[in-house]
C-alpha cells in the first residue's frame, strides 16, 4: 500500500515536472507565431506600396470577376497608386520654368543696354516673375493720364522687348502716390488715375501690333509704394508702371 503511494506521488511529481517544461516551450510557440504574422503583414503592406498599374488592374478585374460583374467599367481604374510621378514632373517643369525665366531676364538686360534705357526701365526678377518698371513722369505729364510722346517713344522699346519674348504674358499695373487728385478735377483719386495709365499703355502696345490676349491692365493707386510717401523724392518713385511677365508652365 505504500509502495502505491509512493508510486502515485512520483507520478504526480513527474507530470508536474513535464509541464513546468512544455510552458516555455508553449510561450515560444506563441511568439513565433505573432512574429510570423507580423511578418507577413509587412510583406503585405511592402507588396502594396509596389502595386504596379497592371497588377492594380488585373486584381480589380478578379475580384469583379468573383462578384459576378464582368463589365470592365473603370470604376477601380480611377485610383491612382502611384503620384510621386507627378510630384516629380510638376518640380522639374518648375525648375525648367525658373531657368527660362533667367534666361528671358538675361536677354532683357542685353537689349536694355543695346539700346540705352538701362538708366530708365528698372528690370528685376523674383521667383520666376519678371517686373520691367518705368516711372509715370517718362509716359505721363503730372496729374494726367495722356501717353507723352518721348513716352510713346520709349514703349516702343518696350514693344520690342514683349515682341522677342512672346511666350510671356504682359501685366501691367499703374501706380501712383498718395497725393490726391485736385478738388473739382478730371479725376476722382487716385484709383481712376492708375487704372486709366495702365489702361491707355496697354491700349497703344495694342496698336503697337502686342496680341491683347497676352495682356492686363491694372490700377493700384498708392496700396503699392516702393518707399514711403515721406518725402517729394520718394513720391516721384511711387508714380510708376510696371510690366510684370509671367511665363506659365505649360504656355
């Protein structure tokens, strides 16, 4: 009877035994699997980020297949998978645009110096944008509107300027100082005055043979001052137009 006892307790303890030894062995078990898992998961995810528009396509077409829907309506043909392609020809036709720009604004500085009016027509150029500035005294008599003929003379320049550059659409914007018009005048302020010299030089570039198409005429009164409206000199700089070119991508 104690022999059984015995027995039996040495059983108990064997069993014990063996399963304080499969509980690492378990836990192991578990880990492996969750490490498995994440790893097809990742493989998943890495196999979507690589989706090609062909195996896009052919997955679509099965799973409607499945679904019983056979027409090849593109419904699923409208996501795009990949826009890096995108993003990338948008930065180099950018970078394309900003170098003919410097380009455009090199020629500009030859024919400036060809001809002499260096001196008169301000150039500059920032962030693709080309501003070719002349001060109203050189176009317009003071307080009017009436293009002078030693300024008819002068866009003409400018007309050549615009014709060698033909792909560059022609803003050009009236400004004034922050003096007001006379009372009892021709002219109600300022904005009137901006807007009518922007508009009597665009109207004589179109003469001039300048496609309309390519330009705008805009006043601004005194919103814009290069300097502040402190001092007689710096007013004389305010009153000025500017032809802004833009080169638009694509045009």
């Amino acid at each position: 009877m104690s022999e059984d006892k015995y027995s039996l307790s040495s059983r108990s303890a064997e069993m014990e035994q063996d399963q304080e030894e499969d509980e690492p062995k378990n836990w192991i078990t578990i880990f492996a699997d969750i490490a498995l898992l994440l790893l097809v998961f990742f493989v998943l995810l890495f196999s979507f980020s690589t989706l090609s528009d062909e195996k896009f396509r052919e997955t679509i077409l099965s799973v409607r297949e499945s679904l019983g829907r056979e027409e090849t309506e593109d419904w699923g043909m409208r996501v795009r998978t990949d826009t890096s392609g995108v993003l990338m020809d948008r930065a180099t036709q950018f970078r394309q645009l900003q170098e003919a720009q410097q380009e455009t604004f090199a020629d500009i500085q030859y024919y400036q110096n060809e001809h002499g009016i260096e001196g008169i027509v301000g150039a500059r150029l920032d962030e693709g944008k080309i501003t070719l500035t002349l001060p109203s005294e050189v176009l317009f008599d003071l307080g009017e509107v009436e293009l002078r003929p030693e300024g008819e003379e002068l866009l003409q320049d400018m007309r050549d300027i615009f014709n060698r550059h033909s792909e560059q659409r022609i803003n050009i914007e009236g400004h004034t100082d922050n003096i007001p018009p006379r009372e009892g005048g021709r002219f109600e302020d300022n904005w009137e005055i901006s807007s009518l010299r922007a508009l009597n030089t665009l109207r004589f570039l179109k003469q001039e043979g300048i496609d309309p198409g390519r330009m705008t005429a805009t006043g601004y009164a005194d919103l814009q001052p290069l300097y502040p409206n402190t001092t007689e000199g710096n007013r004389a700089r305010n009153r000025r137009v500017e032809f802004v070119l833009e080169r638009h991508i694509g045009g």
